[in-house]
C-alpha cells in the first residue's frame, strides 16, 4: 500500500519580524485598564458601574478580560442587591 501525499500545510509561529526584530508588545487598551481597576476595589463593580466607563458589551464579557489577566474573579449576588463583579490578584 503506497500513501496518497497529503498537502497539509504546518502551522509555524514567527518569533520576529521580516527583517529580523523581535516584536513589540502590544498596548493594553485603556479601556480595560479602566474595566480592571473598577473590578479591582475591594467591593468590586456593579453593572452601572461598569456602563459608566463606556463598555457597551454585557458585563460579563468585562469580568473575562481580568480572567485572561490572570486574576481570580467573582460575582457576588446578595439578596436585593445588584451583583458585583470583583477581581483579585492570583
């Protein structure tokens, strides 16, 4: 039996540029920055709070930047009140 040669092309990642600079790091964007630090209080940030720095998505999505910044998050719910989004360092 004789194998049929396959056109799978590999997936290679590029360490640095064309001309042989590494890459720059990307900027944060501010308003994630903003987003985190609200999170970050020590009683966090509710959903107004949140609208208020211009985020239009719903909070949640908010909650998912701090997680892929490696902090633990939480959404605290208590009886009659709005829920609070928080965000600690790991």
């Amino acid at each position: 039996m004789s194998k049929k040669p396959t056109s799978k092309k590999t997936a290679t990642k590029r360490a640095s540029k064309a001309n042989g600079q590494p890459r720059n790091e990307r900027k944060t964007n501010p308003l994630h920055d903003k987003l985190v630090a609200l999170m970050s209080r020590p009683n966090g940030a509710d959903r107004s709070d949140i609208a208020k720095t211009g985020w239009k998505l719903p909070s949640i999505n908010a909650l998912r930047i701090a997680e892929r910044r490696g902090m633990k998050t939480s959404i605290i719910k208590k009886e009659g009140e709005l829920k609070r989004y928080v965000a600690k360092r790991a």
